[in-house]
C-alpha cells in the first residue's frame, strides 16, 4: 500500500488552519483512507530518520494543493501542483541544504561556563 503526507486545513474562528496528514492509496492508487488526526508529526528511530521524514513531508506539502480535511473522501482525486520531475528536484534540493547544514559546526557548548550560585 503506497502512502504520502497530505497538506490539509480544517477551520477555526472562520480562518483557516494548515497541517499535515498522511493519506493511503490502494494498489491501483485510489485514495483509501487516511489519519484519523489531521496534523501529524514527523519522527524516527534516530536524527537522519527524523531528517528523511521532515524532507519527504516538505515535499509532499509543497507538491500537493491542500483540500479541507473534512472533504476527504475514498476514491476522490487529488491535486498536484509540481510534476513528478519538479518533486524530485525540491527533493534534493531540500536533502542537499540539509547536508550542507550538518557539516555546519555545531555550536559551542556554553552549558559548563555557567555562572555558580551562591
């Protein structure tokens, strides 16, 4: 079952609100279902994990047009907005920026210079 990050918004004081969902598809890349949240948070086992899933979030949000969350319905087609070869460019672009940001060096570690209490 292929699945992928949805942009969604639902509605608060007639405003509206921005998340992420994650949505399924059948083998024959139907809509099946979906989180039964509308706002989900990337995690993992380890900090590249984490990366990986921030990365492929950025792009999915990016690639798709949000829809209410409350319209999703099984079967419903959804709207891209990037090609499949303008994904996969954001993607590594995003991937390369995070590369070149962990070979940044990380901050000093100013936590032993604290002052004393007395």
């Amino acid at each position: 079952m292929a699945w992928r990050y949805q942009p969604v918004f639902t509605e608060h004081d007639g405003q509206p609100f921005f998340s992420v969902c994650e949505l399924y598809f059948d083998d024959a890349g139907r809509l099946e279902r979906w989180t039964h949240c509308p706002a989900v948070t990337p995690n993992g086992n380890s900090i590249e994990e984490l990366t990986a899933k921030v990365i492929r979030m950025m792009t999915d949000v990016l690639a798709w047009k949000p829809v209410r969350f409350s319209d999703l319905r099984p079967g419903m087609a959804l709207e891209r907005v990037l090609s499949m070869d303008d994904r996969r460019k954001l993607a590594d672009a995003i991937e390369h920026s995070a590369d070149a940001f962990r070979r940044v060096p990380p901050p000093a570690d100013h936590s032993s210079a604290a002052p004393e209490r007395r």
